[in-house]
C-alpha cells in the first residue's frame, strides 16, 4: 500500500481593485472584475500538505492543528471534489497512472500569520489548497485552470495562483468557465514595487465577507454604479499603469478603489465598517505625505489600501519605503511599541510564486 504526499506554499494577494460582491453565490462568480499584487512568500504564506492513501477512510482537514469539518456541498468539499474529478480525467488519459482519485484525501494547512483578520487567509490557504492537491496528483493543469477551482473556495483565491500582479477576469458565462485569474506581469517587471503592511488589529472581523457581499449586493445602489460604470475603466487604466510602471495613475486608482469599496460597505443596509479610527489616521498620513511631495514637484510616494479590516497595507517603491516606515512609527507609536516591530509591520516585494 502506498502514501502520495505534497507540500507547497502559497502567499497572500492585496487588491488594488477590489472584488466585493457574487452574481452566483454557490460558482463565486463575481460582480466585478477585480486585479491584485501578490506578495512574496516570506512571511504571508499559507503551507498545506495533501496526502491519500486507500487506508484513510475520508477526507479530513487541519487548520493550523484543528481539524476543520469538512461540509458536503461546501466551499472545501467542492474544491477537493473538483480536483479529484480532474485526478480521474488524467488516469483515464494516462492509463499507466496509479488509480489513486478514489483515495480519499487528508490535509494539513498552517498560515504563519493571524487567520481571518482582513489578511487575505482565505486566498492563501485555498489557493495553497488547491495547488497542494494538484502537485499530489501530478496534474499538468496551467495556473489559470486551477484558478477555476480555487475562486469556488474563495473569490479571491483565484489570484493568489499568480505571483506578480494579476487580474480576475469576471467573465460572462453562468457556467463560470470564463471567470479565472491571468497574470498581468510577473513580480520582477516592476521589482521595486514594496507593500508595508500595518497591523493595526489581529482580531477577527465583525462581518465576513460572504455575508458582507450578499447584503452588499442586496441593499446597495452605490454597487450598481461601481459595478457598470467604474471598475471596467480602471481594470484597464490600471493594467495600462503596470505595464507602463506609471506609479502616480496605480497609487490614484489604488486608492480610489479602496475608498469606494469601504463607501460600497458603508451604503449597505445595515452598514458595514472594516476600517477604524486608526486606519483612517493612516489614510490622512499618506494623503499628507502624497500632498507634500506633489507641492515640492515629484509625484505620489504612497498608496493606501483597505480589505475587509482595518489592517493597512500600503503600497510604495523601495526608495520610499524608508520614509513611510519611519512616519508611521512616528505618529503611531503603539502600533510599533505594544507589539514586536516584526508582527506589527511586514514589507513585501511584489512575490513570484
Ligand atoms: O475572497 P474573499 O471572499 O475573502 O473576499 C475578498 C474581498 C476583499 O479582500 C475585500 C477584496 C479582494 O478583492 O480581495
């Protein structure tokens, strides 16, 4: 009797367009088209192991050494159903493969950062999921195929099959086919591109953001408008400033973005607020740090941008980076001194994966 086992690692993406909001809640098929920088695999990252073996009798999951149940019909049933159905296409295809699509599987997740807390774990950890399975299986899947099956464990996990800078392309077919990540550039076309992130709570979120968007999508009208008439023309304007390494067009539309994502929140009924007294301090900081730089003749240093937390993460080149560390150690001295330097701050290059 045999094992099969795999490991990897995938890290967290941090939107610069946001996704917020389902057409098809059981698919994950999004409202929006949205586009994202995945960050390096230091210190973000979730690591799965998969493992079948004919002797186990079901499959079963661990989350950082919990065991998670796993539902029937449910996001991480889907996603193992999924990946075992393309295992089965592979032996059919490759006769001479052992049969092992039938085994059933046991996985081990661990993120080694704080999970649920506005940091993107889902992305991680169903994108490592789904990769895991897939190194198992041996599939010759492309990184855009897997990203079909990792958005139906979580949207934004699609993207965090990419490194670099990636978009998700909603698409338009109730079927889902057309709705899979595509990277934009890879991570050294714009190597100096850094993200900060401030931690400025490891608590778990109030709202989810699976109830979050479906009252979104129920109660907003503010949505509709972002939907149709926002976020395809900075979809493209935004692929057109990484490209062109135009760091002034991506911090405005960063920015902007998060903004109207937090107003879309803030126009649900009731409303949802992620972000607190403190992060919109930091929205002021770097609205002040951008304001100077521009009167004194250069251009914008900074780009702030907000997930379903209050957690900052703010987007800058390298050469700036030092300012701002030093700037948000000056005026938020709890933020560095109640914690660790290292928990409380993470730099991150643009990651590849
Ligand atoms: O993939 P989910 O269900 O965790 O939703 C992610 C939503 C945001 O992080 C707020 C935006 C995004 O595009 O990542």
């Amino acid at each position: 009797m045999s094992t099969y086992q795999a490991t990897v690692s995938a890290p967290v993406n941090i939107a610069c367009i946001k996704y917020w909001g389902k057409r098809d809640t059981k698919l994950i098929l999004p409202t929006n088209s949205s586009l994202s920088v995945t960050l390096d695999q230091d210190h973000l990252r979730s690591t799965t192991s998969a493992r079948c073996d004919p002797g186990f009798e079901k499959d079963a999951l661990w989350l950082n050494g919990k065991e998670d149940e796993i539902k029937p019909g449910g996001r991480l049933a889907t996603c193992i159903t999924e990946m075992k159905k393309l295992r089965k296409e592979y032996e059919d295809q490759n006769p001479n493969e052992p049969k092992i699509s039938g085994y059933s599987v046991r996985i081990a997740s661990e993120n080694n950062f704080p999970t649920a807390a506005g940091l993107a774990s889902s992305a991680s950890g169903f994108a490592a999921l789904v990769y895991a399975l897939a190194t198992l299986y041996k599939l010759p899947s492309s990184p855009s195929q897997l990203s079909l099956i990792a958005r139906q464990g979580s949207g934004s996990a699609c993207r965090s099959l990419f490194g670099g800078f990636v978009a998700w392309e909603m698409g338009t077919s109730v079927t889902g086919t057309d709705s899979f990540a595509v990277q934009v550039a890879p991570a050294e076309h714009w190597s100096d591109m850094h993200a900060l992130i401030c931690v400025v709570s490891d608590a778990k979120k109030g709202t989810s953001s699976t109830s979050g968007m479906q009252r979104t999508v129920e109660t907003s009208e503010l949505l509709q408008w972002r939907i149709k008439e926002v976020v395809p023309k900075r979809m493209k304007e935004m692929q057109k400033a990484i490209l062109d390494k135009d760091f002034d067009t991506f911090a405005t539309i960063t920015m902007r973005d998060s903004n109207q994502f937090h107003a879309v929140a803030l126009d649900t009924d009731p409303p949802i607020f992620y972000m607190n007294d403190t992060s919109r301090a930091i929205v002021a900081m770097v609205t002040e740090l951008n304001r100077v730089s521009v009167e004194n003749g250069g251009g914008l240093k900074a780009a702030y941008t907000y997930d379903a937390g209050p957690n900052a993460v703010i987007y800058a080149r390298e050469k700036d980076m030092k300012e701002i560390v030093n700037m948000v150690c000056h005026y938020f001295p709890l933020l560095a001194s109640t914690q660790p330097y290292e928990d409380r701050f993470k730099l991150f290059s643009a990651g590849e994966k």
